[in-house]
C-alpha cells in the first residue's frame, strides 16, 4: 500500500503490531492518528515516527467503551478532512479453560476486541462513503478461523470479527 499523503488512524498504536504499522505508514509519508489507553506509550511512538506536529494526532481510546467514538472520529475529522485507513489493531487475550473462565472476562474480551472494533468503524465509515475511497484493515489471527483450547473467548472474539467483516 502507499501511505504517502494517507490518514492512517491506529487503534493499538502503542505497542507492538500497532506500532509498526505506524512507524512503517510514518516512513511513506502517512498523517497518522495513534490510538491505545496509554498516553505516554501513543507520545513515545509518536516521536519514533519523526513526524511534523501537524502530520500526527494523539487520540487516546479505551475500546471497552465505545461512546465517545462519534466525538473522536469528528476529531480526526476536523484535523485531517478525512480518514483513509482505519486499523483497527487494539485487541485483548486470555488464557483459561472455557468451563474457568469468569463471564466478565469473555464479556471484556467481547467488548474491546469485537464491540470495540465494529462500532468505531460504524462511525468513519460513512466518511468513506463519503468521500468515495478508503479502507478498514481488521488484525485478528488463525484463531479467528480455528479455535485452540486456552482461547476460547479471544477465539471467540476473532470468529465475530471474520464474520462481521466478512459480511460488511
């Protein structure tokens, strides 16, 4: 893909895949919106991209609550006049037998790894329609089409994303 010119918007920017697709995207010239719960980790990534104050927008996001995502996304909006990619990179895990995993767990995992994920692409997908153009790029995993035992709410989780995206 070339990112040069591109909004990028990152969700789980502050670690790991997130922060590579930001400093690989950074590296072909992309405005970039980082995104994760942890402020200083989304600033540190924010200075190993080497980006211009005005190509880059710290947005700060907890994917387990998903009431604000119309206010963000109006705020990337506003910075940038669109959004060309929206990757949605932010997940969670777990690591217990099924018949031991507490409700409130699968129910965690759910909402930051799935709820999360499809209602803060409900929100900037009518900009794409929009504007006629851009992309939502899903992380999920080989769980996400065969479950493992120890995984079955992350499993869980992956499956619903592959059948919402699948489907949209």
């Amino acid at each position: 893909m070339d990112y040069k010119g591109k909004v990028v918007w990152i969700t789980g920017a502050s670690a790991g895949i997130g922060e590579a697709i930001a400093i690989e995207a950074a590296k072909q010239g992309a405005k970039l919106v980082l995104s994760a719960r942890r402020e200083a980790e989304l600033s540190r990534v924010a200075m190993a991209c080497k980006l211009d104050e005005k190509d880059f927008l710290i947005l700060p996001i907890d994917m387990q609550k998903n009431d604000n995502y119309g206010i963000l996304t109006a705020q990337v909006i506003e910075k940038f006049g669109r959004i060309d990619f929206l990757f949605n990179n932010a997940g969670v895990s777990s690591r217990q037998l099924a018949a031991e995993t507490p409700i409130e767990v699968d129910k965690r995992i759910m909402d930051i790894n799935y709820f999360g994920s499809i209602a803060l692409s409900k929100q900037v997908i009518p900009h794409m329609i929009k504007e006629k153009s851009g992309h939502v790029v899903v992380t999920s995993s080989v769980v996400g089409y065969f479950s493992t035992p120890m995984r079955s709410a992350y499993a869980a989780s992956k499956h619903a994303l592959h059948g919402f995206y699948n489907a949209l």
